[in-house]
C-alpha cells in the first residue's frame, strides 16, 4: 500500500484490509439498528480502546493482518471495527505479540486442537463469550459438549439428572453474553446460547 507524507494512505489502508478480511471471514450481512445497539452495548470501537489505553490502533490493525491479535468481532452499520474490552489482556498475559500463539496453544494437552482454536479466536468470531481466554474457550466447549450428550440421552425422571443439567446450562448462560440476530446470518444459523441454553431450558424446565 501507498503512503503519503502524512502517512494516512498506510492508515487507511490498514483499516481497509482489516475490514475485508473481516468480510472474508464472515460474509456480507446488513446491521440492523438493533445490531448496531447491542454492539455498541458489549464492543468498544477500536480506535476508541486504543486511544483509552495509550496504544496505536494502526499497530493493533497491523498486528491483525499479521496474525498477532484477532480480527474485530463486528463491523457497526457505520464502519467502526468493534473489539472486546479486553482485547489486549492475553497478550500482555502472554508476554507480548510474538509470544501469545505459543501461550495460547499451550492451554490445549492436543496441540493440534490448540492450534485450531488459535485459528478461530484470530478469526475475531469468539463473541459468544463475554471474555475471550483460552481458559473460557475451553470451559465453553466442555459445557455444549455435556449439555449437548445429556439431552441426547434425556433421563428427566432420575434424581438429579434434572439438576445436574441446569447447572451446566446456568454456567453457560453466564459465559454468553445474548447474540444478535447478525449472529445468526453470518453463523449460517442458530447460536449456542440458542440451542445449548433457551432450547434446553424450554425443553426440560426445571423441576
């Protein structure tokens, strides 16, 4: 990409990348205004956490196109590229840019699976969590995965089979936070706080 003398062009350009790949990643989706609210109710534009943390959003765009930070998690109606709060916390964690794949990884016993889930939560589509860590992406997957094998197998009329599932189901429902319908588009259909929360709610209520 070009830069001018003032460097905007090189600017530009990095928010314009950024907000293709996003479009590869998800596809092509209107926001709605109710789109709009709920993101700007959970996401904080990421110029605007940049400029709150002292840090340089066109740094933090390079680092994304360079698979060092993940994509943002929405682009409003606007054009503003949301991100979670705590967007740069694994990272400190980690020690620093160079060193967050390796950390992340290191949290799966399967490297393979690690390296997976590293591929997803670049992607920026880790917004069915209120934080985004290795340690919550783990617990998510251990909660659809029980919830998913106990309704398969329903045994309501066992002692504290009943229980037991709305316990996962409540753990759950307090990692997610409640999508938008733009969840659906771009996830091609429903959302795990629809099937692993609502539907097993209204499917087996408690008792």
């Amino acid at each position: 990409m070009g830069m001018g003398t003032d460097g905007r062009a090189a600017v530009d350009g990095y928010a314009e990348e950024v907000a293709r790949r996003f479009r590869e990643v998800n596809g092509v989706h209107a926001m709605t205004a109710a789109d709009d609210a709920y993101v700007s109710a959970q996401f904080v534009p990421l110029d605007e956490l940049c400029a709150a943390l002292g840090r340089d959003a066109d740094e933090a765009r390079r680092r994304m196109l360079d698979g060092l930070l993940p994509l943002p998690g929405y682009l409003r109606s606007d054009g503003a590229q949301m991100v979670p709060r705590d967007l740069f916390e694994p990272t400190e964690e980690a020690g620093g840019p160079e060193l967050l794949r390796a950390w992340f990884v290191a949290h799966w016993e399967d490297a393979a699976e690690g390296a997976e889930e590293w591929a997803a939560y670049l992607s920026g589509q880790y917004v069915c969590l209120h934080r985004v860590t290795p340690a919550t992406i783990r617990r998510k997957g251990e909660l659809t995965a029980s919830i998913t094998a106990a309704v398969a197998s329903p045994r309501p009329r066992e002692p504290g089979w009943s229980a037991a599932l709305h316990a996962l189901v409540d753990e759950l429902d307090g990692l997610e936070p409640a999508f938008t319908p733009y969840d659906r588009l771009r996830f091609g259909g429903p959302t795990s706080r629809d099937v692993c929360v609502d539907a097993v709610r209204e499917r087996f209520p408690r008792g």
